[in-house]
C-alpha cells in the first residue's frame, strides 16, 4: 500500500483499477512511404491540418475548450497556418519519402530542440504549445483520442498527466469511477467541471504515475485528496462501506430533482446555482435549479493576453440567459484581485491585494473595460431575464457610479441603435462589514442583496482562508458573522428587498437551516452541491429554529452556536 | 522594396506573444515579408520563423518588404515594435 498526497477537486470516494492514460501513447510507425504514394500523403496532410484549424477556429469561439487561453488557442491555429511548417512538411514527405505521422513528429521534435535551449523562458516555454499541437494534429491523423477511452473499463480510475475539460465531459459520460492528474489546480476548467458533475478527482498528485501500472487497485479519497495505490485489504474494506454509502445517497439526492424545495413548515425558498465557467449550464439544467444565482464573469478575464470583447461577452451571456429561461440569471461583474489580471489591465503591485484594487474597484478604475461588459449584459438582456449584481461593494457613493455607467452605456447602445434591454434588477453583493452596517442605504439603492460569505467572513475576521496557520480563525459561525447576515436580512426586509446567500456557506448543508432562520430568501449553490443543499431544505423546520434565534444572536462563541445548530 | 532596421524596445523580447501579433499583422499585406538578425533570415509570416529568431531586448532586427504594399506594410510593423507591443 502506497499513499500519494494530492489536492482533492470534488468531495467522495472511488474505488478502481488505474488505466494510465499517457499524452505520447500514440504509436507512431517508423515507416517510409513509396514516391507514389507522396501525393496522398501530403493531400492527407493538408485534410488534417484544415480539420484541426477549423476545430480550434471552433473551440475559440464557443470557449467550450479553453484551459489553455484563447490566445494560446489562437497561436496553435497560426503554427498550422504556417507557410515553413507546410513547406517543412510537404519536404519531409515528398524529398524524405517520411510518413505524415513521421514528419510531423520530426518537425515538432526538431522544435522542441531548439527551443527548449532558448534563454528567453518565454520561448522556452512554448515547447509545452509545441507538444499540444503536435498531439492535437497527430492524434487527429491517428483518430486515436476517441479509442482511448472507448476500450476503458467504467470500473477503471483515469491517471495522467493532465487533462482537457472536453475529455473530462467524456470520462463523466463514460461513467468511469474518477481520475488524478499529476499537474493541474482545483480551479482550472477541468476541475471545475468535474467539481460540478461530482467526479471524484485528485490534481497534483506528483509521482503517482511513477507508483502505478496499469490493473493496480487505486483508491480516490476526494475528503482527504488522497490516491491510494494498492490497498490492504482492510484499507479496502473501510472504503468500500465509504463508497457503498456514498452512492446510496448520491441515488436518493437523484431522486429530488423534481421535488420543489419546500421546508417541513411551508415555506419555498428558492434554491440556484453558482457557476463559473459557461459549460456548467448543463449541470444547472439536469438538477432542476431555479436558475442562477452567480455566475463569476471572471473565466472571461483571466488566463489571457488580451481582453475579450463586447460582442464576445454578449454572446456567452446571451446563450447562458436564454437556456436559463424561464428562469433568472444573475451575473456578477468581474471580481478578482488585480494580480490576477496584471497581463492586460495596467495594474501596479500592491503590498496588500485583499484590501487593494480588486472587485468593483478594477471595474471602476478601467471603465472602458467595465462599459464592455455592461453592454455585453445590456444586449444580453433582450430575452429579459438577466440581473445584474456588483462585487465588493463598501458604500451606497460606489452604486451612485454604476448606476450613472449604465445610464450611459444604455445611451451610447441607443445611438449606436443595437438592440438591449435595461429593465434589468440590480444587486449589490454584501461581503464587505461596511456594507453590512450601511446595509440600510445600500438596500435602497438596489434592488436586492446577496451574501457573499466567504468574503464576509474573510474581512469580518481579518482571517485569511488560504493561510494554514490561522486557519482556527476562520468561523463562518463566529457571532460576528451571525449577526452581520442578520442587520443585513433585517435591513433589506424591511423596505420589501430580497436577500441571497451564494457565498460557501449556503453550500455546506449544516449551515442551511442557520441561514433560512436568519431570513435569508434565496440560496445560490455549485451544481454539484445542488441535491445536497435541497435534501437539508426538505428536512428544515424554519419556524423551530427561529424560535432559538434569539439564543443564536446572543451567543458569545462560534462553538455555542455550532451547538445550537 | 525597404529595408528598415528596429530595435527591440520591450522588456520581455520577442516572445510568443508579439510573435503572434506580428504574423497576423502581416498575413493582412501582400508583399514579401523578411526579418533578418544577423547571419538569420525568416519569413515574416511564419510564426516558428519569427519567434525562432529569440531578439532579445536590445538586439536589432532588419526588416524587409517588397510588394505592392510595402510601405503600409513596415509602418504598421515599425509601429508595433514602438509600441512595445502594448507592453509596460
């Protein structure tokens, strides 16, 4: 038994036999091809390359694969197009008498040498490019990537090196146990994916490919991020109950789908979704939800060299609004630290990011960026169903702005004479202790609020999350934050607005009732966690826990209000 | 045909990024289009060309054009180069 440490992307266990999946298994034979024959094979070359070009002229445009970023996608295309690598190529085959599969593997090879020498590590960089074309093109050619998974066993646990969200769609199809990657990170595309579909899935699980072959029993343990390699068979008896239980409830979580989520005493509460990142609609879709309560604009923003454009905005807003219809979405304007968006926004160092230019603050120092995106919403919003929220919020003055940008913005979209539609609600999100104590006013200059938790208790407790050594800081039931959601429900109730909670805390079931007794109207949860969240619902007595609330808000300790809960 | 010598004036040299822009700036012309560094010579429109070329900040590159367009074609190159690439 052999245990390797990883970061767990999606929660639960699966229990399997390990199929390595590796990037350069394509086998290329070593042959050489007859001078008659140097015609079809550069007429083969050319079919594959316009294959290729107008799959990634595709995918560039429906975002639908972009772990890597657009422009990254965009170089792919311009090295086919590229007259030397076509010439380079058509010599190989026609003087060199060299198979299609053996020129193009000698082109890229003989890349790769020379770059990977290069000092710039920019262009050293690019070998990686190098050996994703070269395995896009040839795998094409080989019509491969489709086999492989075609002959793997649903009882087979994927290991590789990394993984494209498309293939993560096709192993979730395939119904296979779960994979591990040894590179990657919880919040790539991929991850997200599997996060919403509820794949078990480990990344960064350095050296497990190196601990395994294929047939070994390997265990994923998304609550610890833990593989698992060759188990003793009591290690295997504990995680076989785990599973078994795990797929119980995961069957019967199935079974509410269709079932309204209505409390024990009454009452509905209406129950969305988070998502970050367009593809995940389908899983918003499948499990029923009442829409979406956040969609994080930020996938559109970051990972790229360039700003995506108004139209390009528009068009993913649009097909989002229009599969959620009848249903709401609402989508939050960028909201991340300027660190992460230093490549195209002039953004300079700061000592202290969490408390510098980040959510609403970049939006109102690049306004040319923020009118982008709020004409994409505007136009989006033809089909009605849009909200609009804004992030980081800290008082009614930032509001007063947004609302005059969009004034203006509706006002160049009328002179231009392109169709939008500006009956929209508007939502601030309330995460940061002022907004909360000036909640009332806030409440009054939008039309509703929501809760963004982790933010909330991050800058109430001055906790970092991330940081492991103040971790015990971190309370979502500290009495502070408690109350906070309370004055802000209590504010927002009284002048008739409604308030959400899509922070973490709406999507961990033992907070659920917590949050319903303080008076919060709607709940906005990850896909995955979307069955889970509606199960607590159905079993919540409202009315019960109220009548402990005042008990809760005078509790002095985050422990005594655990205990009440 | 005009022959323009240009320094690289962006910190990060010629990476894949202005590697790019300068290839899809350059597919848009007609005319021959040449980069030279030393004893190295590519075509302009080829992306492994260009960024195979590794300027460093600092060197000198030749640029070369012959065609109908010629002129419009190194302005809006020279441009770029000037421009840093729209680096810092």
């Amino acid at each position: 038994m052999k245990k390797i440490k990883g970061n767990s992307v999606s929660s639960g266990v699966a229990i399997g036999r390990v199929k390595i999946i590796q990037k350069h298994e394509l086998h290329i034979e070593h042959k050489k091809i007859y001078r008659r024959e140097v015609e079809s094979e550069i007429s083969r070359f050319k079919k594959n390359v316009d294959y290729v070009i107008n799959e990634l002229s595709k995918l560039i445009q429906d975002y639908t694969y972009s772990q890597e970023n657009r422009d990254i996608l965009e170089s792919h295309k311009l090295i086919l197009q590229d007259p030397d690598f076509i010439d380079k190529i058509s010599k190989l085959i026609s003087e060199d008498l060299n198979s299609l599969e053996i020129a193009i593997n000698k082109y890229f090879n003989d890349a790769i040498d020379i770059f990977s020498g290069m000092s710039n590590k920019y262009l050293a960089h690019k070998i990686n490019d190098f050996e994703d074309v070269a395995y896009r093109l040839l795998s094409h050619i080989m019509d491969e990537r489709k086999d492989i998974l075609e002959d793997v066993d649903e009882n087979s646990i994927l290991i590789m090196e990394n993984i494209s969200p498309s293939f993560v769609t096709k192993v979730f199809e395939k119904q296979i146990q779960g994979l591990c990657t040894e590179r990657g990170s919880r919040n790539s595309h991929s991850s997200i994916i599997a996060r919403s579909m509820n794949l078990p899935m480990l990344v960064n699980t350095l050296g497990l490919l190196n601990n395994v072959k294929d047939g070994d029993i390997v265990i994923i343990d998304g609550n610890e991020g833990l593989a698992i390699i060759s188990p003793t068979k009591s290690t295997l008896g504990k995680y076989n109950a785990i599973s078994k239980k795990e797929h119980n409830i995961q069957k019967n979580l199935l079974k509410l789908i269709d079932v309204e989520p209505i409390t024990k005493d009454g009452k509905k509460i209406k129950l969305m979704s988070n998502i970050e990142i367009p593809q995940e609609i389908e899983q918003v879709l499948k499990f029923n939800s009442a829409g979406i309560g956040l969609f994080r604009t930020e996938f559109l923003f970051i990972d790229r060299e360039d700003l995506p454009t108004e139209d390009e905005q528009y068009e993913i807003y649009k097909d989002i609004a229009e599969q959620c219809l009848p249903n709401a979405l609402v989508i939050r304007t960028i909201d991340v630290g300027g660190d992460k968006l230093s490549n195209i926004l002039n953004i300079t160092h700061e000592e202290n990011p969490n408390l510098g230019c980040r959510g609403i603050r970049i939006s109102l120092q690049n306004i040319p960026v923020f009118k982008q995106q709020i004409k994409a919403i505007l136009r989006a919003n033809t089909c009605g169903n849009i909200k609009i929220m804004f992030p980081m919020i800290s008082s009614v003055e930032e509001l007063s702005k947004v609302k005059k940008i969009i004034k203006d913005c509706s006002n160049e979209l009328i002179n231009t004479g392109i169709a939008f539609n500006a009956d929209m609600e508007l939502g601030a999100m309330i995460e940061i202790p002022s907004a909360v104590i000036t909640s009332d006013s806030i409440a009054e200059e939008c039309d509703f609020l929501s809760i963004g938790t982790n933010d909330l208790i991050q800058y109430t407790l001055a906790v970092d999350r991330d940081n492991q050594s103040i971790s015990d800081y971190y309370k979502p039931t500290h009495p502070s934050v408690i109350r906070s959601i309370k004055i802000t429900v209590d504010n927002a109730h009284k002048i008739g607005k409604k308030v959400a909670v899509c922070g973490e805390m709406a999507s961990e079931k033992k907070y659920v009732k917590l949050l319903l007794a303080l008076g919060v109207d709607e709940l906005s949860v990850s896909p995955g966690r979307l069955l889970l969240i509606k199960k607590e619902i159905l079993e919540c007595n409202i009315e019960e826990m109220k009548a402990k609330l005042d008990e809760l808000l005078s509790c002095k300790t985050s422990k005594e209000i655990m205990k009440l809960i | 045909m005009i022959r323009k010598t240009i320094k690289i004036v962006n910190k990060l040299g010629m990476h894949a990024r202005p590697a790019t822009m300068i290839v899809k700036a350059a597919t848009k012309y007609r005319s021959d289009f040449k980069i030279v560094k030393s004893d190295m010579e590519i075509n302009g429109r080829s992306i492994m060309g260009v960024m195979t070329l590794a300027a460093e900040f600092g060197s000198e590159l030749e640029l070369v054009a012959d065609g109908v367009d010629e002129e419009f074609l190194i302005k809006e190159i020279t441009k770029m180069f000037e421009d840093k690439f729209g680096e810092d």
